[in-house]
C-alpha cells in the first residue's frame, strides 16, 4: 500500500505543484490562454490558489517520507477533494461542462490518495 501511495501522491504532487506553481507567478494574461477562469477572479485569489496546491503537493509527499506527522498527508489529499469539487463548480457555472473531466480525474485521484493514506 506504501508503493501505491507513492504513485498517486508523486503524481498528484507534481501536477500541483506545476499547476500551482505556474499560478502563484504567472501574470493573468500569461494564464488567461489556459485558465478562462482567472478573468473572473481577483489575481489575489489566483495566486492564493497557486500558493495552497503548491503547499498540498508538499503536504501529500513530504509527511511520509520523513515520518513527521503523517496525518498531514491525508488532510493535504482531503483539501484536494475539496479544491477540485470547487473548482467543478466555477467550471459548470461558467457553462464550461468539458472542462470538467480533468476536475473529475482530480477528484479520483485525491480520494484514492486519501483512502491509502489511511492504510499504513
């Protein structure tokens, strides 16, 4: 269980950590091409969003790795949830349904990191 959760949290930590990376830098109309989204909220929220995907991918790999508080691991995973099931929500308000599918996959991904962080 030790090596699946290594897989679905490198995974998740390093797509987070690039995706928020980029919004916690990028000016707005660097993002806008591939965020639609960024045109709508304030560029603080942007970079607040940026700055909580980047801490949660640090929080999904480095808590089992040094065995400092590894509890950490699964509420950095539970946020995630919690993140994409928001954001799923400003994609469909927006009427962008097709936008949709990565937040799923996200979905998925996080839960089954949450449900192996409680496993070892």
């Amino acid at each position: 269980m030790e090596l699946a959760y290594g897989i679905v949290a490198g995974l998740l930590g390093a797509f987070y950590l690039y995706a928020g990376g980029r919004k916690a830098v990028r000016s707005k109309e660097r993002l806008a091409p591939m965020m639609g989204w960024v045109d709508t909220v304030p560029m603080g929220l942007v970079r607040s969003v940026g700055a909580v995907e980047v801490l949660g991918a640090a929080g999904l790999v480095l808590p089992p790795l040094t065995g400092i508080a590894p509890v950490l691991a699964l509420v950095a995973a539970l946020g995630f949830v919690v993140l994409q099931v928001l954001a799923t929500g400003l994609h469909l308000s927006r009427g962008e349904v097709e936008e949709t599918g990565l937040n799923a996959a996200l979905v998925v991904l996080a839960a089954v990191a949450a449900w192996l962080a409680t496993t070892w």
